[in-house]
C-alpha cells in the first residue's frame, strides 16, 4: 500500500530506525541544558555520537561524543576530559548504567569518573543536585534518570 509501515528502512516514508539514535531527546533536559550551560563549549557529554545526535538535533548546540561514533573511539582521554571540566568547557555529563557496553578504554573510563565524582541532576526536582558520587554509590539510574536508563550529572568544580 506504500504506507509509512511497508516502506523499507532508510527510504523516504519509512519509520525512523531503532535503537538509541532514533530516540526523542526529552524537551525538559534539553530545556535545563541550554539554561544552565554557562560558557561551556558543549551543552553535554555523552558516550557515543547516536547518543548525542538526538540531543544536537533537538538543541542546536554542540555534545560531545565521548568516544566517538560507536563509544569505542580513543577520542579523549580521561586527563583531557578532566581539563576541559576544569576550564568549563564541559559541564553536565549524560551517564549510564552499563560502562562497558557502551565503550572501554578511555570512553568507559570517562562515564565512571563522572559517576563516581560528579552530582547527579534530578530534573524532577528542578535541577536539584545529589550528593558527588551518588550515582557510583549504588543509587538507582532510574530514581534520577533520564533519557532511557541514563543519567545526567553535573561535574562543575570537580
């Protein structure tokens, strides 16, 4: 019939691919990035490009893709990463629960820093802050998490 559902992948008219790049980045945290960004260089770091993607394409802002397309990229290394938190060039970071599937190596070691040191954001609350670590302590993605099973932490000053 041509509709939207016979349409092959990829060909116009057909329904958007699946997974975590086709995935709507939630208007609320897109909304509080951009009005707590300060002079960051990025609005947010995430750990791969289809991560990022929505977000860019909700925002218009720049998101740094941790390690690169698929995660696995030695973009930036954990001391580079450290610097730029340390100058405000970065300061939200979009974490998850599973590190090493979402990338090894400098990637993975990255998203454990930030969960480990940085606050976690509850968005609910209207931004409010946990405790640094909170997230690496054991405390559930899902009671401050965000942006299916993700987690958004707040690294200034670490």
């Amino acid at each position: 019939d041509g509709g939207v559902d016979s349409a092959p992948r990829g060909a116009p008219g057909a329904a958007p691919p699946t997974g975590a790049a086709s995935a709507a980045a939630p208007d609320q945290m897109v909304q509080f990035l951009e009005a707590n960004r300060g002079n960051a260089r990025w609005i947010v770091a995430a750990a791969n490009a289809q991560i990022a993607a929505p977000i860019i394409l909700a925002s218009g802002d720049g998101v740094m893709a941790i390690g690169g397309f698929t995660g696995t990229d030695p973009a930036i290394t954990l001391p580079q990463f450290r610097g730029l938190v340390s100058a405000g060039e970065v300061r939200y970071v979009l974490v998850t629960g599973g590190f090493g599937r979402v990338g090894g190596g400098d990637s993975g070691q990255i998203l454990r820093w930030a969960t480990n040191t940085c606050r976690p954001v509850s968005l609910a609350n209207g931004g409010s802050l946990g405790s640094p670590g909170e997230l690496g302590g054991g405390a559930s993605l899902s009671s401050i998490g965000l942006f299916g099973g993700m987690a958004l932490v707040d690294c200034r000053g670490m």
